[in-house]
C-alpha cells in the first residue's frame, strides 16, 4: 500500500523474481543444445558438418542472452519437433514461461522507478511469504495438472505460467530436466492415470514415476508389454 501501482505490477515484479527469465532461458539453451547434438547424430551426412553445428550451437546459446530471442528459438524447435520426441513437453513448458516473462518485462518497465523504490528488506519479506503460498497454489501440478496460468482481464498473454518443475524448485526441490536412463521391472502401472512403480538394484524400495498425459497413448505399450 506505501507505493502506488496495480496489484497485478506487484504480483509481476514479484513472480520475476521467484521464476526469473534468466533460469528458463539456460534451460531452454541446455535442452536446445542437446536436442541439437542428438539430430546431428542421426544420420553420416550431419556428422560430417559437426564443426558447422557445433557454430550454430555457439550462435544459439549467444542468441538465448535475451528473453524475447530465447522465446523465438523455443518455438521455432517446437515447431519442427515431432510429437513423440521427449523434449517437447520441457520445450512446451519454457515457451509458457519465457511468453509469461516477456509479457512482464513490457509491464514492469512502466512502473520501474516505484518498484525500484521498495526497500531490500521490504522485499525479501514479501519474496519470501510468497513463495509458500505460490508452491502452495500449484500443488495439483504436482500430481494432474500439467500448468497453471495467472492472467489479468486486461493484458492478452498470461503473467504467471507455472508448471511442475517450477512449483518443485519454488518448494525447495530440483528435477533434472533432462532424461537419465534407469533399468529395472516395471512392478505397478496404471493405464489411466500413468502412475506406476518399478524396481532397481540400486535402490531398496521401488520407485514411482508417472508419464505424462500429453504422451500417454503413444508411451503406453512402451512402458507395459500388451499380452
């Protein structure tokens, strides 16, 4: 209340900072990057212009030093990806981030002096009461819901796009975004809601895991044997 700007300027300054432009653009650039050296293996032809990927890769990681660039690289390989590839959710979920920030770049620098005014202290209260209570809000991410968008009546693209992995990090719990192979037997697995558990000698007891809908018909025979 001691500044004056819109309840939504507020909620944007904040989420900014709790889900930074910054961390979705190296993510975007480390799941590029990979997606890239995987294509270039692919077929002798690509691999004979290594040197002239591993260019591109180079101009790819300068280009993601902005949010709107990185947003424009994002979709641009969501657009020539196929459906099944494994990436396509991440990429999916970090075009909604990086839509989110752009949209509260444009925003905040309109109200930049008033925010810029709010004293360190001030703000790291509030940063650090939000933060339980936006973990806490995208709890069903957790389990169902595959994101959760915050918009206001009058701007077009959400401010806020939350998704699994954020809410984790927000809750003080890192995911890998990128795949790590693990063999074992599939103990449990339910075809519906694609829960499932399964066991490995590394492990004592057996692991959950869940795939995700948007790729659950076209996973399910990979992950349950149809006799």
């Amino acid at each position: 209340m001691a500044i004056k700007v819109p309840i939504h300027v507020l909620m944007a300054h904040v989420m900014e900072y709790l889900t930074p432009a910054k961390k979705s653009r190296e993510l975007a650039s480390e799941v590029l990057t990979d997606h890239r050296q995987l294509a270039r293996e692919r077929t002798a032809q690509e691999r004979e212009r290594t040197a002239q990927e591993r260019e591109r890769t180079r101009q790819m990681q300068l280009l993601t030093g902005t949010t709107s660039q990185a947003l424009e690289l994002v979709s641009r390989a969501l657009e020539n990806s196929r459906p099944t590839d494994p990436r396509v959710q991440t990429l999916r979920e970090i075009e909604g981030e990086l839509t989110a920030s752009t949209e509260r770049e444009v925003l905040l620098k309109e109200y930049e002096r008033e925010l810029d005014a709010i004293p360190d202290p001030v703000m790291s209260r509030l940063l650090e009461r939000t933060r339980g209570q936006v973990a806490e809000m995208g709890k069903p991410l957790i389990r169902s819901a595959e994101r959760l968008e915050i918009s206001e009546r009058s701007i077009k693209a959400p401010l806020v796009s939350l998704n699994r992995r954020t809410v984790e990090e927000l809750s003080g719990n890192t995911v890998d975004p990128l795949p790590t192979t693990l063999r074992g037997n599939v103990t449990r697995f339910d075809k519906e809601n694609g829960w499932g558990k399964f066991r490995n000698p590394e492990f004592s007891a057996p692991i959950s895991f869940i795939v995700p809908s948007v790729l659950r018909n076209s996973l399910r025979d990979d992950v349950i044997e149809m006799r």
